[in-house]
C-alpha cells in the first residue's frame, strides 16, 4: 500500500512510528488533589451504561472534554483538567462506553459508534443539569463533536476540535494498520493505557478500534461524517499540528472548508498530542475562543 501512495505515504507511516516511539500520550494525570482545585470523579447512569466523568471548575460556561481513541478524561486531558480558568468554566472530562472508567461494556464498534458517543455525551451532560455546553474534541472526539454540533444544534454552544477527520482515505487506512499492534508501541507510549487497562484489553481494543474505524474506508467517498458537516451552525475552531503524523492536513481544510464560519488555526510544530505538548498555548488559544 506505501508503494500505491508513494513516497508521502510510507514517510507518513515512518513519521507515525516514530511518534510512538517517542510516545504520543502523557501518564495518568496526578491525582485530583494534586491539581490544586476540587476535581470530582463519579459515574452516573446515561443510555443503560454508568458513564465516569471529572469535573471541575465552578464557572457559569460548561465544557465537555471528549477523548481519542482508548482514551479517558485521565489519560488525554491533564493539563486541561488542571489548568482551564475554573471561574470561567465548569469542565466535565468523561470516558466514552467501553473506555476509561467507563467500564463495564467492553468498548465495540458498530458502524454508529460515533452516533452513540455523541448522544451518550450530550445526555451525560443533560444528565447533569446543564442548559447548553461547548465541546472540546481530540481526535475520535473531534469526530464525535462534529456529529453532537450537527445533530444537536440548540445543545451545543461552540466547539473546538484536533486531529479529526471526517472521512477515511487510503493513506489513513495506512496509517491505521500501523497502530493495529501494540507490541510494537514504546514503553512510553503503551505504559499509560496498560495501566489503565491491563495488556489484553487495551491490545485487543486497539485491534478492534482500527477494524471499526477502518469500515468506513467501504462507504461512498469513505464517509464518516461529511454529510453532517453543513448542518454544524455553532462557531466552530479548527486547531492542526502541522506535523501531525496520524492526521493529515487535508482533513482539517475539508471540516474548514465545510463547516460555515469556521476557523482553522496552524501549529507549525504541532503534532497529534499538540494540546499536551503545547498546553499553555492550546489553553489560551481554547480560553480565548470560548468566551
């Protein structure tokens, strides 16, 4: 398949490899007292599963931090948990079904996953009383987030979202069989998730997650949700690493191009993880653009 992308393919899929060798998630988040704030972490019941969250903050704008994949508001969003205006912004981080905490159903993948983890997101936060939220969207979150602004319009005040794609080419599938196996991460990168999950889990689930992303490769023009991307009305900031390994550019000027009023804003040195490797800026960037 490198050979039938050419050159840029298989240098993407090097530039993957390399990413996790040097690790592209942070540890655990330090316990929330470490954290200097009060940050809950409970379950509460939402579609006949028990959603676990983090919540913190005490501010009248609430915002829903949405993960990537196998991730959990503990694993993807530390520096978000800690260090988002906490006047300015109540934060709830939750672990999608099957992830994180959120545990059991083992996480699967039906062809409408993305569907479900945005209902199971916006009744999560109906669940907790709040009147209408913006999103916060790393990666498979971006995804979801894009669907919860399209379907749930009058729910969704504004939306931020990172390394999403709204449909799956060739040279993603690529890339995504190159993560299939997780004995060939690094330490660094499987450690978090291996303490998270235990090996097996988190080994099978990542197989699992590339099978179900990879479906979507066999629908017209590889949609997952392009068709929905007119209907987004909220503003919408678009944020790329410009050395993204696992996401390539085209996609955020797709979801630009599409979706009405949007902004896209460049890292130049910015690769998946750009909101961690880049916390203080990403921060101020998300800070600005909410309020």
């Amino acid at each position: 398949m490198a050979t039938a992308l050419g050159g840029r393919g298989a240098l993407r899929l090097r530039l993957l490899l390399s990413a996790l060798k040097s690790g592209t998630r942070v540890p655990l988040a330090r316990p929330a007292a470490a954290f200097g704030t009060s940050v809950t972490s409970t379950k509460v019941a939402v579609n006949g599963v028990h959603l676990h969250y983090q919540r913190t903050g005490e501010g009248e704008h609430a915002v829903l931090l949405l993960p990537g994949m196998l991730g959990s508001g503990e694993t993807d969003f530390g520096p978000q948990i800690k260090n988002l205006n906490k006047k300015l912004f109540t934060v709830v981080a939750w672990d999608p079904r099957g992830y994180g905490h959120s545990r059991p159903p083992d996480r699967d993948f039906p062809g409408d996953f993305f569907e479900r983890d945005a209902k199971d997101a916006v009744d999560l936060m109906k669940t907790l009383k709040f009147k209408k939220i913006s999103l916060l969207g790393w990666s498979d979150g971006g995804i979801t987030a894009l669907i919860a602004a399209a379907k749930y319009p009058s729910y969704i005040h504004k939306i931020v979202i990172w390394g999403a794609n709204a449909y799956v080419t060739e040279e993603d599938e690529m890339i995504y069989q190159g993560i299939r196996d997780v004995s060939k991460w690094s330490e660094k990168a499987k450690k978090p998730l291996e303490t998270l999950y235990g090996y097996d889990y988190f080994s099978k689930t990542c197989e699992k997650w590339v099978d179900g992303i990879k479906q979507f490769k066999h629908l017209p023009d590889g949609n997952i949700c392009r068709h929905l991307l007119p209907l987004v009305q909220c503003p919408t900031l678009i944020v790329h690493g410009e050395k993204d390994p696992l996401v390539p550019r085209f996609h955020a000027d797709f979801i630009h191009q599409h979706v009405r009023g949007s902004r896209l804003h460049l890292m130049p040195e910015g690769k998946h993880n750009l909101h961690l490797r880049f916390a203080n800026e990403f921060n101020k960037l998300v800070e600005d653009f909410l309020q």
